[in-house]
C-alpha cells in the first residue's frame, strides 16, 4: 500500500505540474486581462494536437513542442484580434466574456474532431523504459515532464521579476488606469500577456500528451482543476496557481485508491471549496 501510495504521489506532481503550467496562463489571463478564459483548455488541446501535426511528420518532438506552442500563440493573438479586443471597447460584461469563451471553446474542440477526428492518437517517439527511483517505477516520459515544469516555471519566475514587461505586466495587473498614466504600453502587454499565456497553456498539453493520449476532450476535463488552482491560489497570483495546482492534482491521484479515478475531479473540487470557506480569497494574495 505504501508503494502504491507513493506510485499515485508521484503521478500527481506530474499531473499537478502540467495542471500548473495551463493555471498560470489561466491567471495571468483573469490578473491581467479580467477574462474566465473558458476556452482555455481547449487551447491547451490545441498546443497537443499542433505538437502531434507537426511530430508526425517527421519532426523531433521537442521542435514539434516548440512548434505547437508557436501555433496556439498565434491562435491566441487572432481570438484577441477578432474577438477580446473588440469586447474591451465595447465594455463587454464579465458575463458576456464566459459566454463568448464558451462558443470559443465548442469552436476549438469541433474544429479540432473536424481536422482529426474524434480518437485517441499518441506522438511518433520511441517507447522509453521507466526508471526505478527509491523503490518507486517512474515512467521517463513523467521525469521529463517534472523537470521541463521547474525550468518553465524558473523561467516565468525570472521573467516576472527581472525583466522590463514583467514589471509592466505586474503593474497592469495591479493597476490599468495607474498603469497608462504612467507610460506603460498596455496594448503590448496584452499581446505580451497572450504570448505567455499560449505558450504555458500549449507546453502543458504537449506534456500531456506525453503522458496520456492526445484526444479531443483533453483539456475540456483540465478545465475544472485549472480554475480550482486559480481560485485557490488567488486569482491573478501565478505562484499560488502552481502551489494550488500541485497540491490539486497530488490530492486527485491519492484519493483514486479509496474512491475510484471517477471522482478524482469532484476532490480537487471538494478541497478548494473548503479552503474558501476559510481563506474566501485563496491561499495567497491575489496579485502578480
């Protein structure tokens, strides 16, 4: 049981760490933009099948990654062409947002069974053996997974706090208004906003796929413990998204043993609503 249990452990920090990734775009999105972006899953589904489109044909799978995640920006930035940037102007309603993100989403996954159809695919990569690590079997594709996380996130971390737009995002996020009086170009922190976000979102459904099956609905089912890690975590705090998200899919995997994999979502659910009714605004401060 020990083992097993410390299997299931392991296989929720690799599941967490890809639920981080897509919650961080997630956040940033709502911190910065003041968007529920309900079709943000299914760009996550978008980055995969782009990664398996281009890996099929030849390419190495972590150019097909970067190529993916190349593709759902440039997805990202024409919904924010054609769509956000309209709604901004027109003062949309935070309730007209979800509804038009909902279309966005029926449109990205029907889009995506038209090109593909509706089956399980996998990514053209050899079979690699798992690693035995303390007594516990690591599938490699899982190791890859957890370390490809912590770079993105060191990487994100560095480019928050160390760089001239994650000073200007910060300050956006804090402040619009104060923001633009003060000289902060908005408009390319939005397209900056967008290309983070796309690129996280699109590397999360690429590893993924990596570790499951590409398929349709893939991050239509994410999009639950995304936003419970974006809630519980504080909406617009990217560190509390990826400590929530870990704990979340951590607490997901255990609980399989005692109550079926068909409840896993319902109690990452069920753990976020508990700490609001402590914490009503997350565990952290909610603020990049």
């Amino acid at each position: 049981m020990d083992a097993q249990l410390a299997q299931l452990f392991v296989n929720g920090v690799a599941v967490g760490s890809i639920i981080a990734l897509a919650a961080v775009g997630l956040t940033l999105t709502y911190g910065i933009l003041r968007l529920a972006n309900f079709a943000h899953g299914d760009f996550m589904t978008l980055g995969a099948y782009l990664t398996l489109l281009a890996n099929t044909s030849g390419i190495n799978i972590w150019l097909s990654m970067l190529l993916g995640a190349i593709g759902t920006v440039a997805a990202m930035l024409i919904s924010e062409k054609l769509i956000w940037s309209n709604m901004r102007s027109r003062r949309a309603t935070s309730t007209t947002l979800i509804i038009i993100s909902i279309g966005l989403a029926l449109f990205l996954r029907n889009g995506i069974i038209f090109i593909w159809g509706g089956s399980n695919k996998s990514y053209d990569i050899p079979t690699s053996p798992a690693r035995e690590i303390l007594g516990i079997r690591i599938p490699q594709n899982q190791i890859v997974v957890m370390l490809l996380a912590v770079i993105v996130i060191l990487a994100l971390h560095y480019l928050l706090q160390n760089t001239k737009i994650g000073k200007a995002m910060r300050a956006v996020a804090d402040n619009l208004d104060l923001a633009r009086v003060s000289g902060i170009d908005v408009d390319r922190v939005v397209l900056w906003t967008w290309a983070i976000a796309g690129s996280l979102t699109a590397l999360g459904g690429s590893m993924y796929g990596l570790i499951t099956a590409v398929r349709p609905n893939m991050g239509w089912f994410l999009i639950l413990p995304m936003f419970a890690a974006t809630i519980l975590g504080g909406i617009g705090n990217p560190y509390g998204a990826i400590a929530a998200a870990l704990v979340i899919g951590v607490t997901q995997e255990l609980s399989t043993p005692f109550l079926g994999s068909q409840y896993k979502q319902g109690v990452g659910l069920f753990i976020m609503i508990l700490v609001l009714l402590v914490r009503p605004k997350g565990l952290f401060k909610g603020t990049i």
